[in-house]
C-alpha cells in the first residue's frame, strides 16, 4: 500500500502540471482587440485637438487679450 501512495504523488503532480500549462496557455488576445480600437480612437482625438502654429486663437481669448489690465503700457 505504500507503494501505491508513492505512485499517486507523481500521478497528482503531472495532473497538476497539465492544469497549469493548459491555463497558463490559454488565449489572451482578447482584450488587445478592445485595448488597440481604444488607442486608436485616442490617437485620433489626439491629431484633431491639436492646432497649428499659425491658427487664430477664439474669439474669446482674444477679447480677453484686449481687455488685460496687464498688457496696458503706462
């Protein structure tokens, strides 16, 4: 009966390395597909919030530009 036991740790150990290596590779591209349409959607936001160099600032900021008490010259 001993023998048996012995027999029964290796049995237990390769059960639990089959477990292991089938969880271990599983398939894990799952995610990336959500991950990589994320990225790319930030990216474009990225490109139209940028302007350029040479564009106007609003209206807005222009009118507060006017009216700064700071930029009068005294």
């Amino acid at each position: 009966m001993a023998a048996l036991a012995w027999l029964l740790i290796p049995v237990f150990a390769v059960v639990g390395a089959a477990i292991w290596a089938s969880w271990a590779s599983r398939n894990k591209t799952i995610g990336d597909v959500a991950e990589l349409a994320g990225y790319a959607r930030f990216r474009d936001a990225m490109e139209r919030s940028h302007p350029t160099a040479s564009a106007e600032p609003p209206a807005s900021v222009r009118a507060e530009r006017e009216t700064s008490p700071a930029t009068t010259v005294g």
